[in-house]
C-alpha cells in the first residue's frame, strides 16, 4: 500500500518539487531509451497484425476448410484443395475472373492514355495553368459511391443529361456488354485525373537540360516525346500502371451502385462475386478461396512494385 | 518543362488549341459534378422536364429536406465519429513506428515496411471476409468499432508511410544537437524530430481521413442502420428508379463532398505522393 502511495505521488508532484519523483521519470525515461525502437514499432505491428495477418491468416485456413458461420470454429474439416477446385469448377466464377482481367486491362490502358494526354497540356507553361491542375484534383478525389451515383442520376434514359446530349434514349447500364463499357467508363472518368497529376509530376522532374540539348540539335516536337520524354518519364508510367492496376482489380463500389454485377452477370466482377458469395450465399469457405485466388494475383504485381520502388531507394 | 524557346514565337493559333483541349478536359471532368449541383438546386417540377433546364432560379429547399431528415443526419454523424477516430488511432499508433522506420535500423525495418505497403494494396473485400467473422465471433458487427479497425488497414499504412517520408528530410543534426544537450532518445522525437515533421502530419491525416469518409465496402458488411456511414446510406438511393426524389439524391451527394473537397484542396500538394504510398517522389504538381 504505502509502496503504491509512493509511486501515486511522486507523479504528481514529478513536475514541481520532489528530487525523487525527478529520478523516478528519468528512470522510466531511461527504460524508454533502452526499448525506444520496440515500443515505437509494437503498436503499428499489433495492430496490423489484428486486422490484417490475422484475418488473412484466417481466409486462407477457412480456404481450406469445410464450415460455415454457425457452426463452431472447431468443428471445421480440413478439405485439402476442394474449394480451389470447386471455384475453378464453378462457370460463374470464371466468367467473373476472365471478366475483371479483361475490365483491368481495359480502364488501366485507357487512364493512362487519357491521363498521359492530360499531363503534357497540364506541364505547358502557359498562364492559369495551375487552375486547371487543382480543378483536377476535384473528380480524383470524390466519394466513389457519390460518382456512381450522380453517373446513375446523368445517364438516365428518361431525364439524364447524356442521353439528352447524344439526342436518343440509351439504357446505358442495362444492355450487358454496354453496361460493362459504362462502369468501366465512369471508373477512367474518376481516376485518369490521379493518374494525369502522377505523370505530370514525372513531366515536372525531368531534367530540363537534356530537353533543351534535343530541342537545340534540332528534334521536332514528335522526337522530342519518343526519345527524350518517354523514355525518361517510363519509371512513372510504370508506378500509375501498377497502382492503377492493383485498384481496378479491386473494382467495387461504382460497379457495386450502378449496375450490381448485373445485367445478367455482365458486370460481375471478382470483388462483386466474393460478397455475393460470402454475403448472399454465406458459403465463407469458397468466398475465402476466391479472395486468395485475387490476393495471389494483386500480390505479384505488388512484388513488382516493391521491387521498382527498392530499386529507386537502395537502402 | 516542355515548352521550347521556339514555341514561345508561334502564332495565338497554339495557344487557342492548346486552352481548347483544357477546357474540353476540363468540362469532361468537371460538368458532372457542376450538373448535380444543379440538380440539387432545382425544385422537383425543374428535374423532371425534357428537355433540361439550364437556367433557373435555384432553391435550397432539397438541402432543407435533406437536413431534416434524421436518417441523413445519423449517418452523417457516424461517417464523422468513424472517420475522426480512424485518425487518430492511426496517428497514434503509426508515426512513432514511421519515426523509428525513418531514423533507426534494425531487423525487420524493410519487411514491416513492405508489409504496410501490401496491406494498402490488397483488395479490401479479401481482408473483409475473415474480419466479418472475427467481429461476429467478438461480437462487434454493426458497431463503429469495428469499421475504425477495419478502415486502419488503410489508414496506418498511409500514415507511416507519408509522415516517415517527412521524418526523412527532417535533419539528423537537429536531433543530434539534441542529443549533445542530454536530451533522451524520446525526447528527440517528441520535441525536435515530431514538431518538424508537423506538416507531414497533417497531410497524412488529411490523406487518411478522406479515405475513410470516401470507405463503401466496409462499412457496406459492418454497419447496420443505427451505424450505418453516409456513403451507405447513399447506395440506398441507388437501387430505386426514377420517380424517386432526385433534388434529395443531389442535394445528400453534395454534402457528403463537401468536406472531402475541402480537405482535398488544403492538402493538395502532396495529395498524389501520398496516394501512391511514396512509390513516387515528391509529386508537388501544383
């Protein structure tokens, strides 16, 4: 008791009187010191370890595992790889994978032309420009679900404005293969402006010396853009493709909003079959084989940009 | 730069060509958002008419509606709790861990580091599944609890990952000054290396905070009405058709970005590094 008093006390008065208390927090302060880099680093780790390692931890067991939410944890078989070969059986899976390759590769390639284009107008020296670089950073950084939505209120056969504008009532999202164009669509819309500004970053950092030499030895403007530009810019296309790519395959909520995977499976990509899986179906084990089958794939292109990026940063 | 002393000459032609392509740029990206900003300013008579109206006298009375409605009003109160505590449980925890990362060596620096950067990377819906049922297990579905720790799998990866990139260019000498004065380990950090890194700080909370507000998918799984975030309540509209109250969809729409426009323009030069987790240099484009 009397030991406990002691401690109470001396914190309190740490600050203005007691010799003791001071020794007390220099010796805390020393212990600190001493664990500086385990108690800076603990907190980061436990936590991404909860919500991160374990749960993955977790799906990939589950993968392999015959059980659903109501029964009890232990009760769970171990089924080796059937739920790997029930998901690769399974057409609508499949279809789904095939799907979201094909949607990726799509809206990837199509931001960073449109983005590309963006980023040489935006890096001309020309006045108000940096008006035109800030509007841009608006539709980048809207709420995914308010985009899809006000897509939703502007394509609207009956009262959109697109439709008024192109001047005959297309039903955007419920045709299957034009829905598919449509979300992909209103996704470039969204993130070609992201891509744009990275780029013009790459733009902004190239060395200008070597663009003033070529443009003295006399390249024309089309020469200029293959062999100087391009070529220096390539480290950043490469970031905006593999960033860009890591979040279209993860593509969700615009699609989730405007159509819900459908018209007839039409729009069903990867992240919308795992929640109808898990969700609607409640089968948690082939849902946890599907979300390892995406892991697996956005984990090698992440590999690859951690390799570029640790080529860029050696220590 | 690109512009050459040649073009410098060229006629006005250049230049007419060259705002041309920006504005049309400009109102691709721009005219959807400035129509439903329209939409939320006209009375329900003014949405429904064909052709469109492009001039009127615009009314707030769907902003009016909206901020009467209590559905509305909660949910926009969750997305505020659930995003201001997202930040600051990742403050906390990240940027001692981005400080030591930034200063110290010492094994496991490049694979917690690494780690974070695939925990941003990795689709949400995979480490949504398993959290489900850890939550259901600890029963914390449906709480805001459990959307915090889930949005930190975004969050803290973000935090250490910009304000360690900060704590980098914060010079060492100060701290070693500090060192020569007797100053701790600690007190290095919290008086000298942390007042510094200020700026870091704050955009990095920036950062994270817009991505929480902006969240769908988590909150999608693990809220239910009473906890329900802005964005979910926003995707109930989506499913009805038209006939539905299109000046309320706008005018809800508008408030949610409100902030998120905001916070994005305060924090807008460094907005592109941080969101390709420092895979880039520097990208202060405006």
């Amino acid at each position: 008791m009397r030991h406990h008093d002691r401690h109470h006390g001396s914190a309190i008065s740490a600050s203005n009187t007691g010799f003791r208390g001071r020794n007390y927090l220099a010796q805390i302060a020393k212990l600190a010191d001493f664990w500086f880099i385990p108690l800076t680093i603990f907190p980061t780790v436990a936590l991404s370890s909860a919500v991160f390692g374990f749960p993955l931890l977790l799906s990939l067991i589950m993968s392999f595992a015959a059980w659903s939410i109501d029964e009890p944890v232990l009760a769970a078989d171990f089924v080796g790889l059937r739920n790997y070969r029930d998901l690769f059986a399974d057409p609508v899976f499949v279809a789904s994978l095939c799907l979201t390759l094909g949607y990726t590769a799509a809206t990837v390639c199509l931001e960073i032309l449109v983005g590309l284009a963006i980023a040489m107008l935006l890096n001309q020296d020309l006045p108000y420009i940096r008006f035109f670089r800030i509007a841009l950073i608006v539709p980048m950084m809207v709420t995914p679900i308010v985009a899809a939505l006000c897509w939703k209120l502007l394509l609207d056969p009956t009262y959109g404005l697109v439709d008024y504008l192109v001047g005959s009532p297309i039903i955007w999202l419920g045709d299957p293969t034009l829905a598919l164009i449509t979300v992909g669509g209103v996704s470039v819309w969204q993130n070609a402006p992201f891509v744009a500004l990275l780029l013009l970053a790459g733009l902004q950092s190239l060395p200008k010396e070597v663009v003033e030499a070529a443009t003295i030895d006399g390249a024309t403007k089309i020469a200029l853009f293959r062999h100087v530009t391009l070529p220096l810019l390539s480290p950043y296309l490469l970031v905006a493709l593999l960033l860009r790519t890591i979040f279209e395959f993860r593509a969700f909520d615009n699609v989730y909003v405007m159509t819900a995977g459908g018209p007839a499976n039409a729009t069903l990509v990867l992240s919308i079959y795992v929640y109808q899986t898990s969700f609607f179906s409640f089968d948690l084990t082939l849902a946890s084989a599907a979300s390892w089958v995406m892991l697996l794939i956005v984990l090698t292109v992440c590999l690859i940009l951690i390799a570029t990026m640790r080529r860029k940063e050696p220590d | 730069m690109i512009s050459s002393p040649r073009l410098s000459c060229k006629t006005g032609f250049y230049y007419v060509f060259l705002y041309g392509s920006l504005i049309c740029f400009l109102v691709i990206f721009m005219l959807p958002l400035l129509w439903v900003l329209g939409l939320s300013l006209k009375t329900r008579e003014q949405i429904f008419t064909t052709p469109p109206l492009f001039l009127w006298r615009p009314t707030l009375e769907n902003y009016f509606t909206v901020l009467s409605e209590k559905n509305f009003l909660i949910s926009f109160w969750n997305s505020f709790l659930v995003t201001t505590s997202t930040v600051l449980v990742s403050l906390f925890a990240g940027i001692p861990a981005a400080y030591t990362i930034a200063r110290y060596r010492f094994p496991g620096r490049k694979l917690i580091f690494f780690s974070l950067l695939v925990m941003r990377m990795l689709p949400p819906i995979a480490a949504l599944l398993p959290l489900y049922v850890m939550f259901s297990f600890g029963g914390l579905i449906n709480t805001r609890i459990s959307l915090v720790l889930a949005y930190t799998t975004f969050s803290l990866p973000i935090i250490v990952w910009v304000t360690r990139d900060f704590f980098k260019t914060v010079p060492r000498d100060l701290e070693e000054a500090a060192y020569m004065d007797g100053a701790s380990r600690t007190g290095a950090f919290l008086r000298v290396a942390l007042p510094l890194a200020k700026p870091g700080i704050t955009t990095a909370a920036i950062l994270s905070m817009l991505l929480a507000w902006n969240d769908f998918i988590f909150a999608a799984i693990l809220t239910n009405n009473a906890t329900r975030t802005a964005p979910v309540l926003l995707s109930t509209y989506a499913g009805s058709e038209t006939g539905t109250d299109w000046g309320a969809i706008a005018a809800s729409g508008i408030l949610v970005l409100l902030p998120v426009i905001v916070f994005s323009l305060i924090a807008q030069r460094h907005l592109v590094s941080g969101l390709s987790s420092g895979s880039i240099n520097d990208a202060r484009v405006a």
